[in-house]
C-alpha cells in the first residue's frame, strides 16, 4: 500500500493530497510520527481545503503534545467540511485534554447527533458526565453504551462503580457480576 501510494504522490496536487494524506495515516498507524508528519504537511501544502489531510496533521501535533496547536488543525478541518466526524471527535479529545470540558462535551454531543449508536463517542459522553461529577448523566451515557456493547466488562465494571458510589449496592452488584 506504502508503494502505491507514492507513485500517486507525483501527480497534481489534488492526488497528491489524497495519496499524502492517506500515507500519514499509515505512518501513523504504525506509529512512525516522523514520516506521518512530513506527509501531514505534504497533504496539507497541496490541498489546504483537504479535511482529512488537516485532521491528520493534527493527529501528529497532538502526539507531540501540542494539544493547543491540534485543535486548530481540527477547526479548520471543521470549517472545510462540517461533517467531518474523526475532526470532531478529536478536538472533543484534544478539548478534554486541555480541561475545557464544556467545549468538548459540546463536540460529542454534536457527534452523538450525527453518530448515535458510536461506542466511542457514548462512551466519552460519560466520561465528561464523570468529570463533571454529574453520576447520573454518566450512568444514563453507560446504559446507552452497554446498549450497543453489551459485554464489555471495562463498561459493566464503571457501572458497578458508579453504582456503588452512589450507594445503590445492589445495581453495584448485579453489575460487577456481569
């Protein structure tokens, strides 16, 4: 796949782009940051309206560390097509990273409307909901979950847990159970 996709990264700006962007992701993936950045920013130089190259360049920003400088790719990516789901979902991450709860509570609730059934996106709804100490918002997020993954212990068991810190042993029980 790396192959192929090279060779396209010499035609015009549009394929290179696409075959760029696409071999960010690979690099990524494998975690090989250095080559998902340089290909991020060959993506992003040859098509700036490109969401996916811009989503990626952020994916390699934030795994720098650079949470600040990620959200802005992300935005920007938002700003080209607001239907982009992945840059949605990680300004949420890089907004809980940075602590502006609200803010990313605010991109997975807009996720949930687009993708309601997503685990991951159910799934960080409760996490906000616990950050915020809000227990019932959170276990309401998690039935939701259990919903769609109905044996994922990592779930059952924060259900029992917050079950439990709300003193309600024997939901605590029935979940730890399963």
């Amino acid at each position: 796949a790396l192959e192929t996709l090279k060779v396209f990264e010499k035609k015009d700006s549009r394929v290179k782009s696409a075959a760029a962007t696409n071999l960010s992701f690979l690099y990524y993936l494998g975690n090989e940051l250095e080559q998902a950045t340089n290909y991020a920013d060959l993506a992003v130089n040859s098509d700036r309206y490109n969401p996916a190259a811009l989503t990626n360049k952020g994916n390699t920003v934030f795994a720098n560390g650079d949470c600040e400088k990620a959200a802005e790719f992300y935005k920007e990516a938002l700003r080209n097509d607001s239907l982009c789901t992945e840059a949605l979902y990680n300004l949420g991450l890089a907004y809980k990273k940075l602590n502006r709860i609200d803010e990313a509570l605010d991109c997975f609730l807009k996720l949930h409307a687009i993708l309601p059934n997503s685990a991951q996106v159910l799934y960080q709804l409760a996490s906000m909901y616990q950050i915020m100490e809000d227990p019932n918002q959170a276990i309401e997020w998690l039935l939701q979950l259990i919903s769609v993954v109905p044996t994922d212990p990592h779930v059952l068991s924060k259900l029992g847990n917050l079950y439990d810190t709300e003193g309600d042993k024997s939901q605590a029980f029935h979940y730890y159970c399963e």
